[in-house]
C-alpha cells in the first residue's frame, strides 16, 4: 500500500503567475518572420521561422511579442549554445499590427504531440532517459528526421511478445526440458558479482555454472573463489526450485599443462585446419586470453556430454542471458526446447549495458540502460525493393514472424548459401540510419579523442555484398573513427548442443569465443535469434571506473607483443575502436586521461548522446532483470542460515 501523499497547499498568486508562463502554448507560422533577442523590431535577428512551421512560444505579451519556449529555443536553434547554463531568450513578433506588418502567427489547433520534437522527446524519456540539454552537446530530431529502428521494443518503452510458435510438431513439445550449463573463465570479478551472475543464471534455468579462474594463485581471488563455492552444493535458486550448483574450477600450471596435453587444438596441431595451429600460436607465443578461454570452454563441453547436459552457453562473467517474453519463456530453458532439432546452436545478439555512475559495485544490480545491437535494427515503415519485373524482391518478401525461421541462419554446414543474398531492405535502412547517427555522436566526441593524443588507423571500408550495383542504398558506408557507439563486441555469443551426430561423436569445439564447428571444423547450422521476443545477452561491459582500468592493466601486460599488451592481430579488432583507444591510454596515458576517456566514450553521456540515441530506439532501459535479481537474492538469503551465508 503507498503512503498517502500530503495535501497541496493552494498555490500564491504570484506562484501561479510563474506557472503559467511556463506553459507552452503551440503557434503556426503564417508569414515568415524573424526572431530577435529582445522584443523590438530592430534587435540583433537571431533567426527566421519559415511559414507552416508549428512552434512554442511562451509569454504572449500584450504588444504582439512573444517569447519563444526554451524547448523550441533549444531544439531548432542549434547555432544557439547555452549561456552560463541557460539558453538566451528568443522573442518572435506575433501581431504585426503597431508596426504596420500583418500578423505572423496565429493559435494553432493542434495538440502539444504535432510539435514537430515531441515524439524526440517522448521516446527518449519512454526508453528511460532525458535529454539534459548539455552545453556543445547533441539536439533530437524533427519528427520528419526521425525513424523507429527497434522491431524488438515499442517507441513507448514496452518490449514486444515473440510470435507464435509456428512449428508443432509433437517431437518438440513433448520431449523433457533440457539441461542447461553454463561456463566463463574470469579474472579480477568480485565476489559479489560473481554471486549476482550464479544466481542470474541460476534464475534462467542453468542448472551448472562453472568458473574457470584465469590466476587462482593471486590472493585478491581466494574471496571470489570462496564465492561461488559456497553454491557447490545444490541448491533450489532455480525456476520452480530446480536445484542449481556452481563449481570454481582453479586453473594453475598443472591444470593449463594438462587441459593443453588433452585439447584437440595440440592434438591436431598439425592437422589442415587453421583454427587449431592459430589457437596453439596464440596460446604459446602471444598469451593470448581468448585462446585460453577457448580451451576452457573445450573443457567444459567435454564435462557438459559426460553429465548429461543438452546445452552449454559460453559467455562471459559479465554476460547473461535474458528472455523479453516471460509470458513464453520464463526461463532458459523453455526456450530451448522450442528450438528445432536442425539447429545446433543459437547466436544471442548482444545489448551493451551503460554505466550512468562513476563507479560501479555490482553491475547486475545497479545498472539498468542499455544499446540495441546492430544485428537487432529493422528501419519501421520501410517500403520492400521492387525489381525491375515489378516482383517484390526475395529478401523483402513477407513471411510469419518465427524466431526459429530458416532464413535466420547466421551459418549453414557446408557453408551453403542462404535463401537471399541481401540483407532485407528494412535491415539495410536501419544500419544506414545508425551509420548517420554514429557520426553524429563522432563528431561532438572527436576533439576530445584528439586532446587526449589518442591516434588509431582509419577504418577500412567494408566491400558490399550487394548483387544490384544500381541500387543506393548500400548500409557499408565508412564508419567513424571516433569511438561512436558500441565500446565491445556486437557480435553475439552463442549456445550449443553438448551432443551432436551419432553417440560418441566428441562434443563441438569453441571457434574463438563468439561460435563453435562441429568436432573436425564442420560448419554448424547455427540460428541467429532476432525479432520481436528475441532472447539477448545482457552484456555490462566496462561497467565501473575502477574495475575498467584494472581490467585494461591486466589485458596490457604479460603478452609475447612488442608493447606486452593483448594482440591487435585478430580478425575484426580493429572495428572495436573505444578497446583499442583504451589499450593505447592504458600503455602511455594518464590516470585523468583513462578517467576522461571512460566518462565521454563508456557512460557515453557527455554529449547528451543517450536521448540522441534513444529516440530511435537505439537505447533502453531494463528493470526486469535486476528486479528478478533482487528476489532471487532475497529467497536466498532467506535459505541461508547467518552461518552458511555469505561473509
């Protein structure tokens, strides 16, 4: 029940004198007209309003002036930057009639929505953030400049149901709900995120969450390996109390000698396939962590067959998964039992979580906000391309939503091509829309990258794959070279079958950390999971001053590189620009340098790039998963006795 609120007192005459000059009355243009910084005829002219234009105006004074609102002042007169915190007044002649001019603008019908920023407005403060009206910073978008790029949730903020279920066959529906696991090598978590993240698995349905620690023997781990061993016994932290363990596996130089001796990658070093003598060349000579973390996940896929699991998903310990549509899917793994039996694995688009704090104690508590992925974007409204036979091309064709739909492979064994070659025309218009938009965001965020004397190399400019060379709507455009959006990985991470082929066939193998092949390097039938109640991993990347910086010293230090720092050499590193402008900050940079570096390019808000970003749908807040957390948490400690609880 909520307190009752206390009775308002009545409002002072004076007070309601202020209130209703702050009320924003809207206004058309009939003639042009100029707007000056006082309320005369012959003050400095600071701009002109166009006739059919709809404004707000405020303080309609008796001798035909008014003052423009601030919301009109700061929205379409971006040559205007505020003035000690303020924006300056801007005043627009109404009536004429004194001078001997007609009347400029009259009381329009229409409601405060047919302004032409109020939708900016409301989806930014629907997705969960506002605009602050930063000095130099971003302004929103006219409503004939903006465009819905999410088909995953609504420009009001609600996240969107998956569609039916369009395969029935009996042999999915009535088959046991499978066994989940779960595994991430870690290094440098805190116990209390390590606890967060156990039971935020445990709560999908994971009934084993295994943690490989990178460095066991450095005493700053002996309390997070205490952590999740307090979860080595069962436990019911799971969906309907399904019991849930954890187990802390400690990987010393004996472990890495003997988990190298038995990994396929050494085995079949030799062999044709690439992917073995690059991962043992990037274990032994350059210390590589994802090659480690690779051998890790081999380890437990083996350990996944052997007791009896269907799944295991490799993420890492600041990953986790999350199902938009509890309706449906209240857990992991109602999920994957829908998945059909052709697919092997399932890629989980990734959203990245946005620290809005300096500092950060559990991310998996604390943070909410987060970006859409990239491989999520459908432009809404978008008309289908016509070819020049008057067909609707095949990509653009209309089809029933299905999350599990075939043409959503992200990967086909014998590496077959898909249905289309194209991406949709929708997918192709969102992506060149947050092209435009990271631009934006570069070019307010470049003069600080340059006063920090960071230097990367120019993006290359991706070959399009397009077959129609006539067609302008390539979505392959020149990136920026500011870190502008994302500040990690955007490409997924995936689950996969712990048992695929005839029995005894030995489990797939981890193909670096975003995918796995089948034992021998076959390609897998691997879904992308995309649309409209699509599951995702929740990723908070670089959540946290603090434990951002000690992340980036210890990946800067103890490579076999020139500079000692972690390798520049892997496929697709040099589009992740804010990871490499931190390694370069990392090795010669300052403490304020890092500290400015992560609260312009990873909370990202200096510019008022949140709400530029949110009014397209490219950003949102997600209570669900910290409010589950917190229950779980407190169902928890309500099992625990004081003495078995946690220190």
């Amino acid at each position: 029940s909520h307190l009752p609120l206390p009775a308002m007192a009545p409002m002072s005459m004076l007070d309601q004198l202020k209130s209703k000059a702050l009320e924003k009355f809207l206004f058309e243009v009939v003639h042009d007209v100029a707007l000056r910084d006082e309320p005369k005829i012959d003050a400095d002219q600071l701009g002109v309003l166009e006739y059919g234009k709809l404004v707000l105006v405020r303080d309609v004074r008796p001798d035909g002036w008014a003052r423009l609102h601030e919301d009109e002042v700061w929205s379409s007169l971006s040559s205007l930057q505020l003035q000690n915190g303020s924006l300056p007044a801007v005043f627009v002649l109404i009536d004429g009639k004194e001078y001997g001019l007609p009347r400029y603008l009259k009381r329009s019908s229409s409601g405060l929505a047919e302004w032409e920023f109020s939708e900016s407005l409301q989806c930014a403060e629907a997705n969960g953030v506002r605009w602050q009206r930063l000095p130099g910073g971003l302004r929103p978008k006219s409503l004939l400049d903006l465009a819905w790029l999410s088909p995953w949730h609504s420009p009001d903020g609600i996240i969107l149901e998956a569609p039916p279920l369009q395969h029935d066959d009996h042999r999915y529906l009535e088959r046991p709900l499978p066994r989940l696991c779960v595994a991430s090598m870690v290094r440098g978590a805190t116990p209390k995120s390590l606890e967060s993240l156990i039971l935020a698995h445990h709560m999908n349905g994971f009934e084993c969450v295994v943690i490989y620690f990178d460095s066991p023997d450095d005493p700053d781990e002996q309390q997070s390996i205490a952590a999740v061993e307090q979860f080595l016994q069962p436990l019911p932290t799971g969906p309907n109390g399904l019991l849930c363990k954890a187990k802390a596996v400690r990987c010393t130089e004996q472990w890495w000698t003997d988990a190298r001796v038995n990994s396929r990658y050494y085995v079949r070093e030799h062999e044709p396939l690439e992917l073995y003598r690059d991962t043992v060349r990037l274990d032994c000579d350059i210390n590589d962590v994802q090659a480690r973390q690779m051998i890790c996940a081999e380890h437990a896929l083996f350990e996944a067959q052997r007791d009896h699991f269907d799944w295991l998903l490799h993420v890492d310990a600041d990953e986790v998964l999350f199902f938009p549509d509890q309706e449906r899917h209240s857990d992991a793994r109602r999920f994957f039992k829908e998945v059909p039996l052709h697919f092997s694995a399932v890629r989980f688009a990734n959203l990245e979580a946005v620290p809005e704090t300096l500092e950060v104690d559990d991310p998996f508590e604390e943070v909410s906000l987060f970006k859409m992925n990239p491989m999520l974007l459908e432009e809404l409204g978008v008309e289908p391309r016509i070819l020049a036979c008057g067909d609707v091309a095949e990509e653009d064709e209309e089809h029933e939503q299905d999350l599990f739909d075939r043409r959503h492979a992200d990967a086909v064994p014998g590496n077959q091509p898909h249905g289309y070659v194209r991406l949709p025309r929708k997918e192709r218009h969102a992506l060149r829309r947050l092209l435009a938009v990271m631009h934006d965001i570069a070019q307010v965020r470049s003069p600080v990258l340059e006063s920090l004397k960071v230097t990367l190399v120019p993006m290359e400019r991706k070959a399009s794959d397009d077959s129609d060379s006539s067609d302008d709507e390539s979505c392959f455009g020149p990136r920026p070279n500011c870190p502008a959006y994302f500040n990690s990985y955007s490409n997924g991470k995936c689950a996969v079958r712990t048992q695929i082929g005839p029995r005894g066939e030995l489990p797939p193998l981890p193909a670096g950390v975003h995918g796995f092949v089948r034992d021998g390097g076959m390609t897998l039938h691997t879904l992308l999971c995309k649309g409209p109640g699509a599951p995702v991993v929740l990723h908070y990347a670089n959540c946290g001053f603090s434990a951002w910086r000690n992340k980036y010293a210890i990946l800067c230090q103890g490579h076999g590189t020139a500079d000692g720092a972690f390798s520049t050499e892997r496929e697709g590193i040099s589009e992740v620009r804010s990871h490499l402008a931190a390694r370069q900050l990392t090795l010669g940079g300052g403490a304020d340098d890092l500290r400015r570096f992560y609260e312009t390019f990873v909370q990202g808000d200096t510019f008022d790039e949140m709400a530029y970003l949110a009014q397209f749908g490219l950003v949102l807040r997600l209570d669900g998963p910290r409010k589950r957390l917190e229950a779980v948490k407190h169902e928890l400690h309500q099992l625990w006795s004081p003495a078995e609880g946690p220190g």
